[in-house]
C-alpha cells in the first residue's frame, strides 16, 4: 500500500525489516542502546557486531531522541535507533514521545542524505503501545515530516504480522 506525499512515496508492507533495501533502517532501541529482543535483536543478529560496537559507543538513547550508526552486514548502510514511549495509560506524553522518535529518526535522514529509510512500529511490542493508536501517531508525524522535507523520497513501514498490518492500513486511509 502506496501513498504520494509531495514528491515522497509512504509505503505500507508486511514482512521483515532487516531484509530492507533502504539506505537505512530504523530500529526500536532502549534507552541504553543494548541489544534487546523483537526488532533490536533482529536488525543487532542481522547486522553482526559492528552495530553494537558503534551504539556502545554513543552510550544511550534517550525516549523521543535517535541516534545512527552503521548497518553492518545489513543491506541497509545505516541503522537509526530511536527510543519510543513505554505505553502507561495513553496521558503521561506517551503521543508526544512517539511522535518524537518517528520525528527525530527523520531529521537524521535529513541530515545524513539519506533518501530511504524503513522503520517498524515503534512502541507496540513490549512496550505495550496500543497499536491503531500507535499507527495514527506514527502515519500521521511521517506525513507531517514529508510534506515539508521532499529530500527524503521513500518512507517504509515494514509491520511484522497481518494485525499490525491492517492497523496501518486503516490508520492510513482515515488520516487521508
């Protein structure tokens, strides 16, 4: 499922992030840039040691911020980490927070020339986001970002599992 924002294309596909071919990829972090499970294991095994090496570097991460590395072995050159909201009740700035780390993940590309990137649904594993809330905030700060910033030409959302996926789906058609 395909978007045009401007110049830009928001893309919508079920599948596995660390088989990307965008130039980077943005990964669910922790605060202390460790490698933790779902998508940070997936892009940390996939991406081999180097990723580690350059987050232990950086040191930490804090929630609503990004910060880049390498991509390491990964078909992507760079990995974005970014640090979404632990979801408590939807009132404790857990929006706001999201709404950052999609945002900042961005203003990194930006900055980097970086012209494609994917990113996976922040905040809705472990972290208990719930999901079509999740998807308004996240679809609704990429368009956002978009509209201004042509330079960036593809934004993917790579969402594991038909649920999530769907969400999306619905998400997107009902912000237009």
């Amino acid at each position: 499922m395909q978007v045009k924002i401007g110049h830009s294309v928001l893309e919508l596909v079920e599948g596995d992030i660390t088989q990307q071919d965008t130039e980077a990829l943005v990964n669910a972090a922790n605060e202390q840039l460790r490698v933790g499970g779902g998508v940070d294991g997936a892009i940390n095994r996939a991406g081999g040691p180097k990723i580690q090496e350059e987050a232990h570097k950086i040191g930490r991460c804090p929630t609503g911020q990004a910060v880049i590395t390498t991509g390491g072995n990964l078909k992507a050159r760079y990995v974005i980490h970014t640090v979404g909201p632990i979801y408590r009740d939807g009132h404790s700035g857990e929006p706001e927070l999201l709404a950052s780390a999609y945002r900042e993940s961005l203003k990194i590309a930006s900055a980097q020339g970086i012209k494609s990137l994917a990113f996976p649904s922040l905040s809705t594993g472990v972290y208990g986001y719930p999901v079509a809330d999740a998807a308004r905030v996240a679809l609704g700060t990429v368009k956002d970002y978009l509209a201004q910033h042509p330079e960036i030409e593809l934004v993917r959302f790579v969402l594991f599992g038909k649920p999530t996926f769907e969400a999306f789906a619905a998400a997107l058609q009902e912000i237009g």
